[in-house]
C-alpha cells in the first residue's frame, strides 16, 4: 500500500511540475506575441489567458489536496506507531532485515 501511495503521490508531483512548466512556457508566447496585432490574435490571447488562469486554480487545488493528504497519512502513520509501538518495530525490523538480504545478494 506504501508503494501505491508513494507512487500516487509521485505521479502528482510530476503532474504539477510539468503543469507549472507548461503555465510558464504559455505565459511566454503570450509576452512574445503581445505586438501582434488583429482581431484573432487578441481574442486567441484572451482565450489562453482565461484557461491559464483556470490550470493556475486547478493546480494549487491540486497541490493542497496534495499537501492534505500526505499530511493525513503522516498522522495515520504517527497514531498507529503510537497505538502500536510494538508492530511498529516489528514491521521496521521485518523491513530492515528484508533489506539488509536483499543489499547483501549484491
């Protein structure tokens, strides 16, 4: 489950790096193609300004949901290793054996 939510959790940080990648190149073309003139063109600049703005709202909803649910699994993992000390060790010891093995192979 771990490996799900860290894989999760890794994809979304990708997502939001290349999303804030993309917001900034779309904000270049616009500066670059600012002294373009014609009706098109401007309507176009509008249209892009308006869905950037949008993928800038959805990207910090994105990064708080983010931020809320690694904080809630941090506080799930704190309560149980504080309701269940003794599981706790047994499954970092288990771990720690496994790869402390596994290194050892190589």
């Amino acid at each position: 489950m771990a490996d799900n939510t860290d894989f999760a959790n890794a994809s979304k940080d990708k997502l939001v790096s290349d999303m804030k990648i993309v917001i900034a190149d779309a904000e270049e073309i616009l500066r670059v193609t600012a002294s373009q003139a014609g009706e098109k063109a401007v309507e176009l600049r509008a249209r892009i300004q308006d869905r950037l703005r949008d993928a800038k709202v959805r990207l910090q909803d994105a990064e708080a949901a983010l931020v809320d649910k690694t904080k809630a699994a941090a506080r799930a993992t704190d309560d149980f290793v504080h309701e269940n000390p003794w599981q706790a060790v047994g499954v970092a010891a288990a771990l720690g054996l496994a790869l402390g093995v596994l290194i050892g192979r190589r």
